[in-house]
C-alpha cells in the first residue's frame, strides 16, 4: 500500500511533469529542432538540474536523502508515464518536427536525474558509514 511519501512523490512527477510541460510548448522549436545549438545545452544543464532537483525534493518530502530512491523512482515512473500517455492520445507537445526532439530529451531527462540521485544517496550512505566507523 502506497504511503504519504509514495502519494507526494506521485503528485510531485505530476506537478514537475506539467511545468516541463509548458516550458516545452512555449520554447517549441526554438529549443528543440535539428542542430539548435540550445538543445545540447538543455542536455548538459539536466545534470546540475538532476542535482538541485533531487536536493529541492528531498527537503519537500522531508527525508534524508539515503532514503530518497523510492520517492525519485516514482517521480520519474510518472513523468514518463505522463509523456507517453500526452504523446499518444494528446496534442499538448504540439504538431511538428520538435516533438522528436522533445520526446527525445523526455527520455533523457528522467534518467538523468535518477543518475543524479543515485549518486547524491550514495555520498549520503558513504557519508553515514564515515560517521559509524
């Protein structure tokens, strides 16, 4: 049975997924067409964005951050779960070229930041380990 913690990390993928939402449909192909110099740029900055994102929501959810892996694999389960369902029933991308590309960086940008929070738990678990020896 899902937990208060589980239900925040659902309603904080839902809320996370309709911002990036607008902010793909205001920047539109401006961003994401073929050879946009800013689209490598988006790639490089979802690192340092995967980082404040998972330190932003661990203090949301007020846990420590080893134990921030569950909360982070729901939140990218329905992110992803949201764009496929908008990308096959929905126009709210928009109609066009861009749309691979934004399809493409909505792949990519969940699995950076389960990266980024995978690497910011382990420092934490390393840092706990360091205080008990």
């Amino acid at each position: 049975m899902a937990n208060s913690n589980d239900l925040r990390a659902v309603g904080l993928g839902f809320f996370v997924w309709f911002v990036v939402l607008i902010i793909m449909r205001i920047l539109n192909a401006s961003v994401f067409s073929a050879g946009n110099p800013w689209l490598i740029v988006f790639y490089i900055a979802s690192f340092p964005a995967g980082i404040i994102f998972t330190m932003l929501m661990r203090r949301l959810m007020n846990l420590h951050m080893r134990d921030m892996l569950r909360p982070m694999v729901i939140f990218a389960i329905v992110a992803i779960m949201m764009d496929g369902f908008s990308f096959a029933f929905t126009d709210f991308y928009g109609v066009g070229e861009h749309e691979v590309y934004a399809a493409a960086y909505l792949l990519w940008a969940p699995g950076v930041f389960l990266l980024c929070a995978l690497w910011l738990i382990d420092r934490a678990k390393q840092t706990d380990e360091s205080y008990t020896s």
